[in-house]
C-alpha cells in the first residue's frame, strides 16, 4: 500500500475526527451546491498546514476544493471547538497507553514573524521592532503539546505562566480524576519572578525556575530541551512559521491543529 502523504487523513485518524466535526443537512428544497466532503477539506487545510502556500493557490487537481472553502471550513470547526477536542481526545489516549508524563512540565516562547500585523502582534524586540508573534507552550515531560498560547511578540514570557498552566485540559484516560496539574514546572530566567512563583505554588505546582544573576549550568537544560524539540516540530509545519494570517483566531486555529497532530504522531509511534 502507497504510503500517505503528510496531509491525507488515514482511516484512523478520520475514525477520531469525524465523530468530534458539526453536523449539516442538506435543505431538501432548493438545496444549492453541494457541500464539500469534510475529509476532503479537511485535507486542503492540512496542505496549506505543512507546506505554508497561501490558501488561493491551493492546487485544484489535489480535489480538496477552493482555498477560501478549505478556510471557511478550518474557521467553521475552530468556534466549534474541533480542535481543542481532538487535541484533548489524543491526549487522553495518550495517557492511556501510558506515554503522558506529569511529573513535570517544561514551559517556553518562540517568536515568529507576522508581516500582516493584526491582533495578538506586537513590535519584536529580537527582530529590529519589526511587527511578530509569539508562541507560548507547555510540554510535559516527554515532549508531548499540553497547550498553546498565542500572543503579541513583546508580551513577557512570564505574563504567560499562569494562562499556560490554566490552559492544560483535563487529561483523562485512566480511572479516577483526569490531571491538569503537573507536579513541577520548568522554566528558564526568561520566568524568574517571585509574584509568578508564588502563584504557580498556589496552584498546588512546584516551579523550578532559573534565577537570573546565576552562572548557567543549573542542570534545567537536561529535562527542558523537550520544549525546544516540540517548537521544532510545530514549526516544522510551514504555515507556523510565518504568521501569514491578519486574523488571530486563524492562525490559533493552526497552532491548536498543529498540537494535535504532534500528539497523534506520538501515538502511532507506540503501534
């Protein structure tokens, strides 16, 4: 059997997916065009995902439809909520097979470039004030996404301790009561603050956090370089990048899809 590409959906992961997508019918008077399939769309998006083409030059013979349909379908299912369930469903799973690791959890930024401005962009202060993002992202201990924020790019790393944290969903997957919390957090100088660590402390978390001042050599690097190799792999999906899109909630849409598809890679290397 051919090997899929990047962006085609397998049976599996349709199997997970399907279910989580908004239902339509079909007005049986004057019922118009017939709607796109959604596996089909949702394949256009995920080209767009990896290879970073801007979305009216979506290639016609793929047969994912036009870009401004593929777009239309990736905003339809973000306020529906699609991509946070499928994310929260995989990490479920994940647990499951025990692969989840809470004992501890890594949290840094990374700044991208956002040429078209827009919300949630602000002056960078690594890229000569030129307009940019910034991706924030907790990982546990293993690597594997617990959630994303974005921001503008002069927004203090450490503003985002507390959302990050209060983002991770509820973990499921074994018998009792699903974890949100993990047991320590990890953090480079960029997240030395008192009033943070207090506050990570009330929220029943232990923060080792990097003072500023200090020699390097804390021994943190050996357990958060896994935050850096899930940036690696976010970014390896070209439309992350660049934020190309003048819409936050776009290019949230992306970002939460890109968590996601990390984690069900993570699964298939378990089989």
């Amino acid at each position: 059997m051919a090997r899929l590409k990047p962006w085609e959906v397998s049976d599996e992961l349709w199997a997970i997916i399907e279910p989580l997508l908004p239902k339509h019918q079909r007005r049986a008077r004057w019922p118009g065009r017939k709607r796109l399939d959604d596996r089909l769309a949702l394949q256009g998006v995920l080209f767009v995902l990896h290879t970073g083409i801007a979305w009216e030059h979506l290639p016609q013979e793929l047969g994912y439809g036009s870009g401004m349909t593929c777009w239309r379908r990736l905003n339809e299912w973000h306020k529906a909520g699609v991509w946070q369930r499928l994310h929260e469903v995989l990490l479920s799973r994940l647990r499951a097979a025990d692969a989840i690791d809470l004992s501890r959890a890594s949290v840094d930024s990374s700044h991208i470039k956002s040429p078209k401005r827009g919300a949630q962009t602000g002056p960078s202060p690594v890229d000569r004030g030129r307009s940019g993002s910034k991706h924030h992202l907790i990982v546990d201990a293993t690597g594997i996404p617990l959630a994303a924020i974005l921001t503008g790019g002069n927004r203090n790393d450490v503003t985002q301790l507390i959302p990050l944290l209060e983002a991770v969903p509820p973990v499921r997957g074994k018998r009792g009561r699903p974890r949100r919390r993990p047991d320590v957090v990890l953090a480079d100088r960029g997240y030395d603050h008192d009033k943070y660590r207090k506050q990570v402390r009330a929220l029943g978390i232990r923060p080792l956090i990097a003072r500023r001042g200090t020699e390097n050599g804390s021994g943190l690097g050996k357990h958060r370089w896994v935050v850096e190799q899930a940036f690696a792999l976010l970014h390896h999906f070209r439309r992350l990048r660049i934020r190309w899109e003048i819409r936050d909630d776009i290019h949230e849409a992306f970002l939460s899809l890109g968590c996601a598809l990390i984690c069900w890679r993570r699964l298939n290397a378990l089989r």
